[in-house]
C-alpha cells in the first residue's frame, strides 16, 4: 500500500530507516505515460520508491497557467497504488516556501536565460529551488527525469553537480501520444482538434532530424523548413524553434549537423508545449 505523507518530518523519519537505495520522480502530478516510464523506471532499480507531486507555484510566472495547471490528485493516488510506489510525498505550500534567501537557488544565465528562460523569467529559479529542497527532504540515491523538459534536466545537472550532491541524476526517453504528441499534463487541456494539430510540432522535429542527417543542409536551413512546415498550421504559435549542441545546450556553429538537439515551444490556443529531438 502506497503511504501518503504531507508533513516534511513524517516522510523524513519514514525514510530514515528505510530500505536503500531511495528512487525519487519528482512530479507535479496528473500523472500520464511519460511519469509512468520514470515510475517504472524507478521502481525497477531501487528498493525503496517516492513520488513526489506539488504543483511548485515559484515556477509559475504571474501571467502563467497556475491556476488552470491540470490536477488530478485522486487518480494519481490510484496510480501509485497500482504501481506500488512506497510513498506519495505531496507537500503544502507552505511547507515548501523557502525561508532563507539561502534556500533560493538561481541557476546559471547560460542556461537558464536561453530557450524557455526568456519567456518563463523566474522558471528556472523556482525548479531548482524546489527540486533542492525536495532532495534535502527525501535524500534519494537516484532521481528520474524525463527528456522533455530538456533543459530542465540540464538545470538539475547542474545544481548537482554545484552543491555535489550525492544523487544520481538518471535520464529518461521522451514519452509521446500515438501521433506523436509528446506526452504532457498540459495536454489535458487541449481539445482534439488541437491535438491533432500539435502532432505537428512533432513532426517538424522529426523532419528537423532527417534534415540534419542528410548533411546536406546547414543547422538555420534545417529550421527554416521545420517553420515552413509548422507555418502551415496557424493554430500552432511558435515561441521557439533553436538548434543547441548536447554539451551546454550553447548555440551551434551552423555547420554543426550531429551531437545537437533541436527544440521548440509553441502555444496550441492557450497551452503551452515543448518537445525536442536529439539530431
Ligand atoms: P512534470 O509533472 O511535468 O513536472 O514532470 C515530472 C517529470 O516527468 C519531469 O522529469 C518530466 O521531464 C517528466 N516527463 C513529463 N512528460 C514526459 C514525457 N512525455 N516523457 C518522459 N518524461 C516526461
């Protein structure tokens, strides 16, 4: 039977003498396939397994989705049951409201100015400081993150890597919907027309990773036909669409063809997507 715990020192004391290694997915809950593979994932390597799911408000902007942010607390219990994870952590605002200036965490400019950090301001900001404090809560061995939200996973390497923490970062494939649709809570707010058409944004990724594999076109012609193919559906607003290299997520010289990731953001209607392929 899976344990829900809200208080930071009940799930402390749980843990404290439990069985090693601690698995850790983080989540913000209405849970679907792609948090089902790090469960899975989880579950499989470790001895003891904790889901976490709090909608983190400080990575929200003040003109964002927070409130319309799709909630599902009942079914995600359910599926923890299913998948016997050992503990549901779901924390209260309050409790995860950082009481120092210490506790909040501003990732680097070179990776948190780019790509989403120009529209999402204090994103980044608001991810690292909750991610850290849910590691000092729950002091996993591994954690699993997915490759959607790429740069998010860059920004957790790096705050390992800075406060060294003893944690094992370990990356997940991206889950997608049969149309390719990568799979996203905020897809729940989409109707299926508009998940029709934003398989397209999957699709100009793929078209993005064929053209970089032919060699024959530069990395801005490989996303000017991605555009050319997103700019026949005008219900598909891009925010974004960039080649990045895989070591720092820095801009590509634009002969470089392989080792890089493209990605994008586009708004479908009100929400708000972001994929990437590996090239
Ligand atoms: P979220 O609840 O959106 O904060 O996501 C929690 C974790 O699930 C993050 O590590 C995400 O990258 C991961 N995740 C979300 N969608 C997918 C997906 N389609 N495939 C794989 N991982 C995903």
């Amino acid at each position: 039977m899976t344990k829900l715990i809200k208080s930071i020192n009940e799930i402390k004391d749980n843990l404290s003498n439990c069985e090693k290694p601690i698995g850790f997915v983080a989540t913000m809950g209405s849970l679907h396939k792609g948090h089902i593979s790090l469960i899975d994932k989880c579950k499989s390597e470790n001895k003891t397994s904790v889901l976490s799911i709090y909608v983190n408000p400080l990575q929200f902007g003040p003109d964002e989705d927070y409130k319309q942010y799709p909630r599902n607390f009942e079914e995600d219990l359910k599926i923890a049951n299913e998948k016997k994870i050992d503990y549901v952590f779901a924390p209260d605002d309050e409790d995860m409201q950082p009481k120092h200036k210490s506790e909040i965490i501003p990732p680097p400019d070179y990776l948190s100015s780019i790509l989403c950090g120009i529209s999402r301001k204090n994103h980044f900001t608001g991810v690292a400081t909750i991610v850290n404090m849910l590691f000092n809560i729950i002091e996993p061995n591994n954690s699993y993150f997915g490759k959607k939200d790429l740069q998010q996973l860059y920004i957790i390497n790096w705050l390992v890597k800075e406060f060294n923490l003893p944690v094992q970062i370990k990356a997940c494939p991206i889950v997608r919907e049969e149309n390719g649709l990568a799979c996203s809570s905020r897809n729940k707010n989409l109707n299926k027309e508009q998940k029709s058409v934003a398989a397209n944004i999957y699709k100009s990724l793929e078209l993005a990773k064929q053209n970089s594999r032919s060699g024959i076109f530069t990395a801005s012609k490989v996303i000017l036909e991605s555009l050319i193919h997103l700019s026949r559906f005008k219900d598909i607003k891009i925010e974004y669409f960039e080649a990045r290299e895989k070591e720092k997520l820095s801009k590509v010289n634009d002969n470089q063809t392989s080792n890089i990731y493209y990605l994008t953001a586009a708004k479908v209607g009100n929400t708000r997507l972001i994929d990437n392929i590996e090239a």
